[in-house]
C-alpha cells in the first residue's frame, strides 16, 4: 500500500487521530465517534534532508503598526441592537463568525433578519447558501418575517464548488452558510460533518472570507452534550464564536459570545420569539419576574445575576413538599438553577441554620425560562428556601445577592455595584449583599450587608416585618 492510501481514523468529536479503529476515542471518551479518513504522508527524516521550508521573499513587506490601517476592519451595524452588542458593534469585513445551537432554536430565522438588515442598510449583497433547506422554505420565512430586500439572494447547496461559484457570481459582501456540517469539499476525503469535511470547508470559506474582504457566518450543529460538532480547529479558524440558546417552551433566546477578536466575548444579547420572527430585546428585565401579586408570596427572592456585562433581576421561587420516611431519599427538582448548588445550600441551611430540610422534597425553579448557575444567587435561593418553610414571605422590594460557603459565611461576588444599581434603577428599596462587597454609595436603595446566612436571615426577616 502506497503512503497516499494508508488509512487512519480520526474522532467525530474532538479530532484526534489514531493508527486503527477504536470503539472509544482515547482523547475525550466519545463512544462510537471513530471515522475512517486518509492519514497524512510520512516524511522522511533520514540524513541530509532538511525539515524547513525554503526562504521566499513576502509578497508585502512588513510594516510598524502605527502605519497599518484599521479602517477596514471597522464594523458594520446591522441595525439589530442585541446582535450588535453581541458582536462587538456589528459585521466585520473579512471577519468569520461561528454560530451554533439547538435545532429549532432559531438560528436560520436571525441570521435570514441579519442578512436582510445588512442588504438594507446599503452595505452590499448579502448570499444565504442553505444545506438544509430549499430556496421555496426560506423564502416562505422570509414571507413571513418581511425579510425580502432586493439586496439578499438565495442558493440551495451542499457542494463547497458550487458554494464559491455563487460567491464569484454574485460578489456579496456577506456569506451566510447553513450549515458548514451539510456542505461537502469534492477534492476531500470524509463523510459530510466529519472532522476532514468540516476543517477542509471551514478552511476554504476562512480564506475566501480573507481575499475578498467578505463578512462570513458559518452555522454549526451541536452534539448532544451542547458542545459544537466537528473538529476543536474549527473554533480556533473563526474569528468569533457565539452560541444560540433558549428553551423551545419559552419564547427567551440568549445570543452568548465565546470568543470575539473583535470585541468583548462575554456579551449576552436578549430575544423573544415570535409569530413575526426574532425581536431585540434592550431592557429584558420583566421577563424575569414574575407579575406582582397582590400579597407578598412565601416562598420567593430576587437577585440579580450577570449575564455578560448585563446585570438582569431574575426571581427565584422554592416550594417544600413534605417529609419522606424510612429513610427513603428525597425529591429535590430544579428549573433554570444549578441542582448541585440547591443541594448544597439545604445542607448548609440544616447544617448551620438550625432548619431541617434535608428530609424535605425540595422544588425550586426561576422566572421567565432563564439559566442561574453563577453562586451570586445562593443567597437568593436560601432566602426563598427559609421563606417557604417559615411560611413567611420576603419582601417584594428586596434582592439578596452573595454566595453561600459550606461554612455558612456569604461570600462577596463581582460586579456587586453594577447589580445593586441595576435594582436601584427598577425600584428596589433593598438589597442584602455580603460584607466589604460595596465600593460606593446607591440612592434610593438601602444595602444591608452581612456575613453569614444567619445574618442574612435575620436581616431579610426585619425588612418584612419594617415593610409588611
């Protein structure tokens, strides 16, 4: 067998290689994930030969950076704010973006209203080359969001040629490809979405992107972990990651940057789903809270977490059930929170709060189909926890912020400022943080600061009682 057909095996996964068939990949531990591809050549190493590339003069010379020009790398606005934000102010030219998500998240349905804003906004032609769907079933969403400018044209392929032949022909200044799993590179060995596959397309749209100066955003499937299917290398040829998520029984879709070399990669933009497509949300904040009763509920806090730069109330809700016997374990159910940080703060309460809840089906969930999982809002979660089983309820205008210790100490968070103006802005008139977390002063809010989850309790219990 000659060096060009020898055979190796590389992971669906994670791409790591090996010499034969494996049922496990060694590197990440997917099962099942091993496919055949053709191993790369041996090089001979032998006397006299020589393992550097021979000198070449550059095309350009190197330049001092203060005589490179950065205009072209400037960005354009798409027009749609929580896009933008996410982005870093808008497209690129040349810049690659790599967009995942659950399928039916609506990826196809932003990226067709992003297409549609960027031909309107008079920045050229914007070609959306679709594997996975008919010209006839995209413009029947674009019937149905008004996403039809003159400038967006429409290409049904799964063939990387035919993909660059439309680039030739129509010369937009943005390429929209979904998905680069669907499209296939003639001249590469692998089946379509494999690792070979999805680098040699990546490769090639990335260098298409660079020689014409052409805004690119790749969608990408996700594994059933969440993670993006293909090759690692994938992410690190692209210049921005980011990730679209929400749960199919709420409206709320996140836009999460990952990574951005073109701006802040920890920016979290809000959407809602609608019959008419995907609209911007600026000020998400109602979405999490829920409407005001008219008398205070047991059983519920407020806390402010960070999603990104943003700093979004979110109420969090906890209902105990009863006492299970013999010693059979108990139900604990969360929704939108991290279960083994609910764990940990009932032992906690039990353990230095003098409360008895381990024994106790625990159900505790938060508003508006949001994710928690930052610790700022173990304090949050104990309050509701101790307000449900004393059955007595905290007060609407108070949020508790902090992370809770196993020492039952509260701990300080990041950015308290930035979320105690956020509660201050929406008219909060409390708020319980740790101690030492505050670097200056808040109007219209009283901060309470505490030190441990006793305090806490205590502290919560006197502004009801003030209040009620």
């Amino acid at each position: 067998m000659s060096k060009s057909q020898r055979i190796a095996y590389a992971c669906g996964a994670c791409g790591v290689r090996v010499p034969k068939w494996v049922g496990q990949c060694p590197d990440c531990g997917e099962w099942g994930s091993m496919e055949e591809t053709a191993a790369p050549p041996r090089q001979s190493l032998g006397t006299g030969s020589s393992t550097l590339p021979a000198a070449r003069r550059p095309a350009k010379p190197a330049m001092r950076i203060g005589a490179v020009s950065a205009a072209q790398a400037a960005s354009l606005p798409t027009g749609i704010g929580e896009f933008d934000r996410v982005m870093g102010g808008g497209l690129v030219p040349g810049g690659v973006t790599l967009i995942s998500g659950e399928p039916g998240v609506g990826k196809s349905t932003l990226l067709l209203e992003v297409a549609h804003r960027f031909g309107e906004a008079g920045y050229g032609k914007a070609l959306v080359a679709t594997g996975e769907e008919s010209t006839a079933q995209v413009r029947r969403r674009a019937d149905r969001t008004g996403c039809l400018s003159e400038e967006l044209y429409l290409a049904a392929e799964t063939d990387l040629s035919a993909v660059l032949g439309h680039v030739e022909d129509v010369k937009p200044s943005l390429l929209i490809l979904d998905s680069v799993q669907t499209v296939i590179a003639p001249d590469t060995d692998g089946v379509p979405g494999g690792v070979t596959q999805v680098k040699a397309v990546a490769t090639a749209v990335t260098a298409e992107a660079k020689s014409r100066n052409m805004a690119v955003i790749l969608v990408g499937h996700v594994t059933k972990d969440g993670g993006i299917a293909g090759p690692r290398a994938l992410e690190h040829l692209v210049d921005t990651v980011v990730h679209f998520e929400g749960d199919k029984h709420s409206m709320l879709r996140l836009l999460r940057g990952v990574k951005n070399r073109f701006g802040p990669a920890d920016e979290v933009g809000c959407f809602e789903m609608t019959e008419d497509g995907i609209v911007s949300l600026a000020d998400p904040s109602g979405l999490f809270l829920d409407d005001a009763p008219t008398e205070p509920t047991p059983g519920t806090c407020v806390t402010v977490t960070m999603e990104g730069r943003r700093a979004v109330p979110v109420e969090v809700q906890a209902l105990l059930g009863k006492s299970v016997k013999d010693g059979a374990v108990p139900r604990h159910t969360v929704s939108g929170l991290d279960q083994a940080r609910l764990n940990m703060v009932l032992a906690v309460l039990t353990r230095r709060g003098g409360m008895r809840l381990l024994d106790r089906e625990v159900y505790a969930t938060t508003i508006g189909g949001i994710r928690v999982r930052e610790p700022a809002s173990d304090l949050a979660l104990a309050l509701a926890l101790v307000s449900a089983e004393q059955e007595i309820a905290v007060s609407a205008d108070l949020v508790a912020i902090g992370e809770v210790s196993l020492t039952g100490q509260v701990r300080r968070t990041v950015n308290a400022d930035r979320r105690i103006g956020e509660a201050a802005r929406l008219g909060f008139k409390t708020a319980i943080v740790p101690k030492g977390s505050v670097a200056e002063r808040h109007r219209g809010i009283e901060v309470v600061e505490v030190e441990t989850i006793n305090d806490a309790k205590q502290a919560a219990a006197r502004t009801w009682a003030r209040r009620g």
